[in-house]
C-alpha cells in the first residue's frame, strides 16, 4: 500500500510539472499572444476541452510584449466596470490580479482604467455578443481616458467570458476564493533584422508627429532595423465626393484633409504615391523627408513644397518622378488608369485589417496600444533574435519605467519551472524516505513474527519427540 501511495504523488507530481514544462515551451515557441486556463480543471471542460481561448488586444494601454502574465481572475463590481470599483479582495502574495469585466455601456478605456484604479494588472473584457473577437477592434475614446492606461487590455468571447464568470461565482457559493487562474504570454515573432512597418495618410499630421517622436530612436536602429513606410488607402464606396478624392476610377481614395479648403483626398493619395517612390528610390532618407514634409502637410502647394524638399535631401528626382509615371497602367490618364504601386498598397493595407492610423507593425504583427515612443523601442528591441547593443543604452531605465506594472520576463518562467521541479524532487525524495521507513518496520514485524511462529513450531516438535521417546521407553 505504501508503495501504491508513493507512485502515486509521483504521478500527481509529474503530471503537474509535465503541464508547466509544456506551458513555458510553448510561450517560447509561440508567435501569437494567447490565453491559457491553469484552473480549474472542469472550466477547461465547460469550453470543449480546450484549455486556450482566443483573444484580441487592445490598441491602447500597454502590451509587454515578449513576456508572460499569470494571475487569478477577479470579477469586477460592477461588472460592467463603467463606474468605480469595488475593492478587489486579494488572495495571499497575489502580484497580477486580472479583473474580467463585461463589455458594454462606456468605452473601453473607461473598464480598463478602472480596473487599473482597484490594482488590476490586466482589464479582461468578455465580448456581450456572439461574435468572433478577432474582428473587434478595442480602441480608446475621445476623451484620451485611454492615454491614463497602462495595463494590458484584451478581449475574450462571450462564452468564455461567461464560462469563468460562472467558475469565479461557483467558488463564492463554497465561501472559497476564487479557483479560476490563467496565463497571458504576449508573444512576439523575432527576427535577425526585424522589419516594420508605420502606416500613414500623407494628410494626417498625427502620422509624421508619431514618427517625429521616434525619429531619433529610428535612426539609433537604422543600421539594424528596416523602416517601411505604408499609406493607408480607401474604397470609394467608403468616401463621399468619390470624384474628388479618389484616382483610378474610385478604387483608391483618401478622406478630404481640408473640407472646404483646395485640397482633396485626391491630392492626398498623388501625395502617398509620390512618398512611396521617394522611400523606393531613396530608402535611407525617407525617414528625414518625413520630418521634413511636416510643414507640407495639408498646404495648398503640397504638392510643390514636398517635391523642393525631395531637391533639398540631395534625392534624384528625375528616378522619383518616374517611379511615380511607370506606375500608372497609363500615364495619361490617372483618373482611370489602376496604379500597381497603389493597387499592392491598398491589398496590403486590407491584409492588415486595421482601422485607424498612425499604427505599426512589427515583423507582421501589429504593435498593440499607444505608440509611444519608448515603448516602440522597447519592442523593437525584443524583436531581434539577438538583442544588438544599440538597445542597451543609458535610456533602458527609461524604458523599464514606462512599464508600471509587474510583470515576468518570459526567461523567468524558466526559474518558475526549476523551482517546480526541485520541489517535486524533494517531494519524492521525502516520500521515498518515507516509504523506506514503512517498509522496514513492517519487513522488520512481518520477520519477528516468522521467527516466533519457528520458535513455537520447534518448541511443539521437540515437546512431540520427547512424549513419544517416552511412551517408547515405558512400553
């Protein structure tokens, strides 16, 4: 029996320590942020025996990208968190509460800050219509609530979102805390050389103050990183006065930057063309063209103040102009010629499938919450498969403040599994000293009782010998 108890906890252990190993290998392996449920075990059955529940980020607060979050679960009160919450009663050493919280009644940002108010370090939204999360797009409101956030912010189904309300409220009926935990890893794809991509519109002066404010974090990785400039494109289904701001028959439009004023979406998307051309002709000086342009944007001649400042960079603007010409299907007629440069454009930029700019993508994957600068570079840098020096500047401490939350480095779930699996060998060890010790008492029992019964045996044998040696001698 004894052994039959020690294989056990030894299986129990293992099980335990093979679903941790498989977790941080996966984290590592993975290039997809995802959701994991670590308990309880019946919530992994409510969902079909899945144990991972798709997710989508929010494109404000911060993302940690390349690293892991695993906490317990905590209803909000209210649960739609539009209003402020109860205080969230913590379990013991709990550093990464997750508040859930039910979409629906404000903005987003309003939940996920006040969330962050009550110690959350990651705002759970759970979808309240049955719908695939991927297409929702979590934005922050005009107010600018959403500039005060800074915890991840993601959104899950509705019927998952339900399935761990339930679980959460199951434990409150046994008067225990809450079983529910799971894990976020904001993984992220590396790359020798990581590629990535800021989309703009040419009359959109938020895009080139976003780039302005990395410009000197760019260019401190310009010799290890490649800037793609891209320019968002829209259907003329999408754009009223399709006529004046569009090109190409209406297959490529830009929104009015002026209203009344003399330019028209259409000056916009020439603009974006003639930029793509500068960035194919003369890559390593877009990025200076681009802070330059700033005081082109939406001017009546600026057409020709971009093309005096293509003059002043030193950029060949014979190779520019006929980037631009040999694009057209037929130079002669732009109103209804397609454009090939226009036309991978706007694939590319439906392939992406966002909906609002300034955005930015990182090796394909599209840079979560607000771009601010030092989180950009922070990205960037755990972007590479080796991190290069550049990244280790006097500006890490910039860097690591602008993440007020706790979180864990990917690496450090290595330590979680170590300290796992020193345990667990102390576990056994202890059980298999344990199990020695029954097993020699008993051994030790089971022998003395042996030695008695011979002893009694022989005693009765030699007693037989004797009376029978004497019933010989009296006959």
């Amino acid at each position: 029996m004894g052994r039959f108890i020690v294989w056990l906890e030894i299986i129990s252990a293992m099980s335990f320590l093979r679903f941790a190993l498989l977790f941080t290998l996966a984290s590592f392996l993975a290039a997809n942020p995802r959701l994991t449920i670590w308990s309880p075990s019946d919530l992994i059955n409510k969902l079909d025996g899945r144990n991972e529940i798709p997710i989508t980020l929010g494109h404000f607060g911060y993302i940690p990208w390349g690293r892991a979050l695993v906490g317990h679960v905590y209803k909000a009160d209210p649960i739609d968190g539009c209003s402020t919450l109860k205080k969230i009663d913590l379990h013991t050493n709990d550093r990464s509460p997750i508040v859930i919280i039910r979409r629906g009644n404000c903005p987003f940002a309003t939940k996920a800050y006040n969330a962050q108010l009550v110690g959350a370090k990651l705002a759970l939204i759970f979808d309240d219509r049955e719908e695939d999360v991927a297409f929702n797009y979590l934005v922050s409101d005009p107010s600018g609530t959403g500039t005060n956030v800074h915890i991840p912010v993601i959104m899950i189904p509705k019927r998952s979102g339900e399935a761990l309300i339930q679980a959460i409220e199951a434990a409150e009926r046994r008067d225990q805390r809450t079983p529910v935990a799971i894990a976020v890893s904001f993984d992220w794809p590396r790359n020798d050389r990581p590629v990535y991509e800021v989309w703009m519109s040419s009359g959109d002066p938020n895009s080139y103050e976003a780039l302005a404010r990395f410009a000197s974090r760019a260019k401190q990785l310009a010799s290890r990183t490649t800037l793609e400039p891209h320019f968002v494109l829209m259907d003329g289904a999408k754009i009223s006065s399709a006529v004046e701001n569009c090109v190409s028959k209406d297959r490529y439009c830009a929104p009015d930057p002026d209203g009344r004023g003399p330019l028209t979406g259409k000056d916009i998307v020439i603009q974006d063309l003639w930029q793509i051309c500068v960035y194919e002709q003369a890559s390593s000086k877009f990025l200076d063209y681009a802070l330059g342009f700033q005081s082109c944007i939406n001017k009546a001649a600026m057409q020709s103040c971009g093309e005096a400042l293509i003059h002043q960079l030193g950029i060949d603007y014979s190779s520019v102009a006929k980037c631009v010409q040999n694009s057209w299907e037929d130079s002669s007629d732009p109103e209804t010629s397609d454009n090939l440069i226009l036309r991978n454009e706007r694939q590319l930029f439906i392939n992406r499938g966002f909906s609002s700019w300034p955005q930015v993508f990182i090796n394909e994957m599209p840079f979560g919450g607000d771009l601010n600068p030092v989180r950009l570079f922070d990205q960037l840098c755990h972007s590479f498969n080796t991190r290069p020096p550049e990244c280790d500047t006097p500006e890490d401490t910039l860097r690591k403040s602008a993440d007020p939350t706790d979180y864990k480095a990917q690496g450090s779930i290595w330590m979680i599994v170590v300290l796992i699996v020193v345990f667990a060998l102390v576990f056994m060890g202890a059980f298999y000293i344990v199990y020695r010790r029954i097993v020699k008492r008993e051994l030790a029992k089971e022998l003395s009782v042996q030695v008695n019964q011979t002893v009694s045996n022989y005693v009765l044998m030699n007693e037989k010998r004797v009376r029978e040696q004497q019933q010989k001698d009296q006959a």
